[in-house]
C-alpha cells in the first residue's frame, strides 16, 4: 500500500454552493467539489448560513460558526465526510426547529 506525500499542505482559499454541492477553491487553483448530502448541517442549512464561513488559520479548514459545522482540506482531499453520528445532527437538526 503507497502512502500519499503533499509537497503543500491544501489551502482553501474560497467557498461556495451550486445546487447540491460544496465547492471550495484551493489556493494553487484548484477547485474541489463535493455533494452537500456529506455534510448535513450544510445541507439543512439556509444560504444565509451557508454563506457566513470563515477561513482557519492560512486557509487549513473552513468553519461556519453559524452552523457549528467546520471541514478540514486535507480531509475533503481524501473524501472524508462528516463523521458526526446520527443521534447528534437529528439533536442538532431539533434544536433548529424554529429556523
């Protein structure tokens, strides 16, 4: 089994949503897309949510504080998706029921 060496650590650079994905710009100019159903606070969540993220550090990893929600780079690299249990979002998911 080979391991995967990065000469650069990935770096966002900027986010955005087109339908049903997540797309975030990396720094050397790529872009990476991934389906929002990996994510189900970014699916359930309003555009205005959404849209209030904030870079970590150089650009390492991407927080919405709105949502509680953070996303490493390297992680989305490796096709990672949210780790969060089912009994935590549907917590989650009810708190929201006023939104």
């Amino acid at each position: 089994m080979s391991t995967l060496t990065l000469e650069h650590e990935p770096l966002a650079a900027e986010v955005s949503f087109s339908g049903q994905m997540l797309t975030v710009g990396l720094v050397d100019g790529r872009s990476l897309a991934v389906p929002l159903e990996w994510y189900p606070r970014l699916a359930q969540a309003t555009d205005q949510e959404r849209g209030n993220w904030h870079l970590l550090g150089d650009g390492y990893a991407i927080e919405w504080p709105d949502l509680d929600e953070h996303i490493g780079v390297a992680g989305l690299l490796a096709g990672r998706r949210s780790g969060e249990s089912a009994a935590s979002f549907q917590r989650w998911l009810a708190s929201r029921s006023d939104i």
